[in-house]
C-alpha cells in the first residue's frame, strides 16, 4: 500500500472561522485571493516572475495583507496552486536520478511499451528516458505476484549500486517488481540507500504508485525522483519566506485530484502536483456551477500562457487514473484536464506555407505581448488591443499599462504584412484562429468522448476565457456562458475549495465471480486505516465520508474501467451482479459494444476518504451603493473585422438584459457579448450569458 494523495491538511483549505489566502502561479500572472474569517473576499493579481514564481507569491500575499489589514500571524492557512513541476516536466529540467530495479529488469524505461508516440509517424522518437541506462542497476530480488518471496533481497546488491551512484545523482528511485503486493525488499533497500547515501531523497514505487505495470509504475516514480530537488527545494524557500514574513499557520498545495495536501508531504510527492493550478480551476467551476444551477459545465479557463478545458457532470469534475505528460505515463489519479498551447500571450505568426498560426509559443510574463511596453512578438492580448475588446488604458485596473501603438505595430508587422490583410482583419483573424484551438480542445473532451454538450453550460474564466467565451459556445452549440465573478481569479478561488482528500488503492488481480471475499475485505480494511490514520496525522479530527472504486475489465483485456462500489467500503458476494452489469454498461458507453458472456474480472481497489470543505462563501459581490457610473461606447471591430460600436459597462453595474455588442470590464478580466447574446443573470456567484440566435460574431 501506499499515499495516493488526493488532498488532506487540516481540514482541508477553507474552514470557517479562518483567515485562509489562496495563490495560484501561472505562466503569466499569479492570482491570490484571500477569504477572512466574516466572509470577506480580497482578491489580488500581479505579474509572475518566472525566473523566481516565489516572488510574485510573497509580492501577492503581502498586498492582501496591506488590503485586509491583516498580520501575517493572522493568517490560518496559505494555500498554493503551482506549475513549478509540470513546468520542470515540459523543460526537462530533472534532477540527476539513480535507479534500483529488479535483475534483469534494467532495461524497463528503455523498452517502455509497444505503444508508438505518433500512429501516423513510424519514425517519431520516442521520448527518453529520464535516466541514462548507466544510472541504472539491478538488484537481486523477487516478489511474485501474490507477495511471497522468491529470491530475498541481496542487500550486498543494493550497498555496491549506492557506492557507484554516489557523487553522480541527486535522487534514487526504486523499483522492484510485484512491490505493490509486498512492498518489504523496497523499504529495507530504501533504507540501505540512505545510510550509504545520506541526504539524499530516495522514492519507493511501492509508496508513489502502488499498483500493477511495472513500466508506468517505474516511470511515475522515476518522475517523483527527478522532481523531488527542485520542487523540493522551491517548496521549503517559499516557505521559509512566509515564515520570515510572521506566517504561523500551514502551508498546503493543491493536488492533482483537486485536495489539499500539507507542503510537508507535498515536497516528497511533486509528481502529485503536475495538474495542480489547472485541478483547482476544476474545482471552483464544479462549486460555482452547482450555485448557479448549472451542474453540467464545459471549462475553459485561458491564461496567458495555455487553456485548460475539462468536463464537468453533475457536479463533479471528470476524473482519470493514468495520465501521460510530455509523453511519459503517469499513473496517478487526477482530474481530467486538458491544457493547450493557447492563451493571451500566445505568439500570432505566419508560417512558412503562408498560414496563419497562433501559439503554442508563448511571450509570456517576460517580454510579453507588445503591448505590454517589452515585447516585440505579435500575441493574442495584441489582436484584441487592435480590435478594442481590450481596454486601451490597461489591464489590472490600470496597473498595467498597454501600449496600442506597439500592439498595432505588432500585428502590422507579423500578421497584417505577410497575408496583405488589414490590421483590423488581422487582429481578427489572430482571434478566430485562437477560438478554433479551444473549441479543438473542448471537443477532445467532450464531442470526442461521445458527450453531448449543446445542454452544458460553458463556464470560462482565466485572464483571458472570457474574451473568447461566447464565439467558443457558438461553435460548438452551446447556448449559456457562465463568466464567474472573479473570472481572473478563479483557479485561486478553487484553491479555497478543495476538500481533504486521500486517495489510496492496491492492485488486486482475480476473476470478479471467483473473489476470495475475506482477503478483499481484509485489503480494503488496511486501505481504510491508512487512509485514516494520514488524516489523523494531518491534524483532522472529523470523520473521513469513505467510498470504495474497482477497476474492472474483460478477462485478457490490457486497459480497465473504474466502477463505483459502495459508500461503505465494502465488496461481498451481494455487490458482484450489480458491479457486472454497472461495467457492462459503462463499457457500451466508452467502447460502443460490451459482452455478456464474458467473465469479468477485479484489478484494483480504489479507496477514498474525504474531509468536506467548509463552503467558501464570501459577502462582498463587488457591488456597492455609490451610484451606477452611465455606460460608455467605444469603438471596435467585431470577429470579421467590420466597424462596431460596444457599450462598455463595469462588472458592478452590469444588470440583466445587457444586450451585446458590449464589453463588461472588471480589474481582472474582460468579457465580450458579441450581438445576439443578452445578460440573463449576474450577481455574486456569476453572470449567466444565453445566446438569443444562432449567430455569434
């Protein structure tokens, strides 16, 4: 067994009677928000600082703290979304990693599996490996499948692979085989390593990923191991920094599953966190669309950087339990999120066949756009500058000063020239084009997957989903866009939404009518304890809700569906017909056929305890009673690049009816209602958009 971390820390982020602060870190800006102990909503956003994230952070938390009137020993809870990991991912910025396998085994990363990168693409590379085969060394030892020892462990085995690593690596990662059904050999290696290594982090398999396939296993805990002395060591200075500043209370990370976890635990466990911003956007539009009545959203949340997309149905975000990112698997549970290279600051560009292409390249937080007074690359923030749907004084209230003439020059240079377009039709053209990206995206996880979205709402948020929200929804049949109130600050709202969550499994491999009841009951018991005893360990007094998956699958089959079991933690003879029929239903669904005359068989047990979040209410709407400042007009091209007039209005002052063309304008995000979409609701929670025809600028 082993910590599959969902989310825990005391009680999870948000609890009543706290001063809790919240920080999401994006590639562009860094979003904070800080909800006080009566229910007030501080909410703040600056530039990141990508050569130190943790600058913007402390940078943010202190202007709340200014705000509020708060000391930092006030402070119960700072709870942090960070990209610190997936970025390390997509740079290949690892640490230098030795690894400890089975003998004969050492080619594991190698070999991989027979799956190819590119179907179409018999010559596409695979991705390498993290760690060069002449790091890698085998160890004499042998667990079979059912966790009996077959050949014991040779610790001379292990002493002599330390000694050869020594000087040469950062991490050590073990990974024997069948660790998941007696994971003894690991721990005892594990501890052999530290005392002839010490100081150095090592990762089990048997703790990260406690689960059968011994490639993806190896691979996830290969990544742990190579992010553990960055994000590590990210993770103790930004806190130390806190501390330095007075911060007394705790400091938690969102995971990928969309919990909270303490930073203590996060620091050993960095391949948790590779979804951790994009989850708590999730998160906060799974709570603000069940205020709102909407329980079936489509997310689109737009940075400046990338868009994540991802489906959430009755009320919960779609979750998965393998991954891969930047082509390496991961077996970890999260929620399902799709992230593309598209957002404000992505770069506008006309390839070398004379298309107009739109990111993935990104400007950034450092240069970017042009508008911004230090970029020279012509982005998506630009094109919206050329066509009005941003305001020309700046962003973030005015704190951030554009420059139109550069934004226009931008355009002009890199996009408008080349496809002897006008600078209006261009800017539109930039636009459309990055609207086709994100509509692409919301299909893969949608449309893709057989769902129906024309009856979900489309909730977008982000610095920038807003802009793009309704042309998006008109694209893909969608009739309501739901604009949070805080849209810029929303990923960081979640981050005060998240429940304490632990989620644990163990593979189990047997023929579903064959079960030996009494050793799956004895497995679930000890999966429940841990899962028990973690939270106890975190400081959380309350009563865990337990529930209990399975994952099922046709007997010779390679992948398996996650069914339902039971709130109570149990699997008896009584739950076998109805798991039978609930995956044959389930496998209609996903693969369009089933069999019935097929046995079917138990893989893993999944449990999961959960800590319920208080609700993050908050009591300030951004509202007040200064009278209602009179709408403004300002002059625009729409999506084809004709001359249109919009009525700009202030979040605040927005009522229902609002009919589009108009520009709602708040400090952190700008929202576009082309013509034929009207205002059907706003207040606190949201402002509701329908689509009155079926034509969308």
């Amino acid at each position: 067994m082993g910590l599959r971390p969902g989310g825990g820390g005391p009680g999870g982020a948000a609890v009543s009677g706290r001063n809790v602060v919240a920080v999401d870190i994006g590639g562009t800006h860094t979003d904070a928000a800080l909800l006080t102990a009566d229910g007030t909503l501080h909410v703040h956003k600056v530039r990141s600082t990508p050569s130190d994230p943790g600058i913007a952070l402390v940078t943010a938390v202190d202007r709340l703290l200014e705000r509020s009137r708060l000391a930092p020993g006030d402070i119960t809870a700072v709870v942090h979304g960070t990209t610190v990991a997936t970025n390390a991912v997509i740079m290949g910025d690892y640490a230098r990693v030795g690894l400890l396998v089975t003998a004969g085994f050492e080619d594991i990363l190698e070999i991989g599996t027979q799956q190819r990168p590119d179907l179409y693409d018999p010559w596409r590379p695979k991705t390498a490996a993290i760690v060069p085969r002449e790091r890698v060394h085998g160890v004499r030892e042998r667990v079979g499948v059912d966790g009996a020892v077959v050949t014991p462990l040779a610790e001379d085995d292990v002493r002599r692979a330390a000694r050869e690593l020594a000087g040469t690596v950062d991490a050590v990662a073990i990974v024997f085989l069948f660790s998941f059904a007696d994971a003894a050999h690991e721990r005892r290696a594990a501890a052999i390593v530290r005392a002839e290594l010490p100081g150095l982090p090592v990762t089990m398999s048997s703790s990260v990923a406690p689960e059968f396939r011994e490639y993806p296993r190896a691979a996830t805990t290969v990544l742990n191991a190579a992010l553990l002395p960055r994000s590590g060591g990210y993770l103790a200075r930004l806190e130390e920094r806190l501390r330095e500043r007075g911060f007394t209370g705790a400091f938690q990370l969102m995971t990928s599953t969309g919990g909270v976890i303490p930073a203590a635990l996060a620091k050993d466990l960095p391949v948790a966190l590779l979804v951790s911003g994009p989850a708590a956007g999730a998160v906060a539009a799974a709570e603000l669309g069940r205020r709102l009545g909407e329980p079936d959203v489509v997310m689109l949340d737009v940075g400046g950087t990338s868009a994540d997309v991802a489906l959430i149905e009755d009320g919960q975000a779609r979750r998965r339990y393998r991954s891969e990112v930047a082509g390496l698997p991961v077996a970890l549970p999260q929620i399902d999120v799709l992230p593309i290279g598209a957002g404000g600051g992505s770069l506008a560009r006309v390839d070398d066949f004379g298309s107009l292409a739109v990111g993935p390249d990104s400007a950034g937080a450092d240069p970017g756009p042009a508008a911004y007074g230090s970029g020279r690359h012509a982005t998506v923030t630009d094109a919206h500058v050329v066509r009005g749907s941003i305001d020309p004084a700046g962003l973030l209230g005015g704190a951030l000063p554009l420059d139109p003439v550069r934004a226009r020059a931008a355009i002009d240079r890199d996009v408008a020239a080349p496809l002897g377009l006008g600078g209006e039709t261009a800017a539109a053209s930039v636009v459309s084009i990055a609207d086709g990206r994100m509509a692409d995206a919301l299909r893969a996880v949608t449309v893709a997957r057989g769902i129906d979205v024309r009856d979900h709402a489309l909730m977008a948020f982000g610095g920038a989903g807003p802009l793009h929200a309704c042309a998006i929804a008109a694209d893909l049949g969608i009739r309501r866009v739901v604009v949070p109130r805080y849209p810029g600050l929303t990923s960081a709202l979640g981050l005060l939404m998240g429940d304490g969550r632990y989620d644990l499994s163990r593979t189990h491999v047997a023929p579903l009518r064959a079960l030996d009841h009494g050793q799956v009951d004895a497995l679930v018991g000890a999966l429940v304890e841990e899962a028990t005893s973690l939270l106890r360990g975190a400081g959380v007094a309350a009563e865990p809700a337990l529930s209990l998956d399975a994952d099922l699958r046709y007997a010779g089959q390679a992948y398996e569906l996650t069914i339902p079991v039971s709130a109570a933690c149990a699997l008896g003879p009584g739950d076998v017909e109805r798991l039978e029929v609930a995956f044959r239903r389930t496998h209609r669904s996903v693969y369009g056929h089933a069999w019935d005359d097929v046995a079917i068989e138990l893989v893993t047990l999944r449990v999961r305890a959960v800590v319920p979040r208080a609700a993050a209410d908050w009591a300030a709407d951004g509202r007040s009673s200064r009278e209602r400042a009179p709408a403004r007009r300002r002059a625009g091209w729409d999506a084809s690049g004709a001359p249109v007039e919009y009525v700009v209005v202030d979040r605040g002052d927005v009522e229902t009816g609002l009919r589009g063309p108009a520009i709602v304008q708040q400090t952190d995000t700008t929202t576009l209602i082309p013509s034929g979409w009207r205002v059907a609701r706003a207040d606190g929670v949201g402002m509701v958009l329908e689509r009155e025809e079926a034509r969308c600028e």
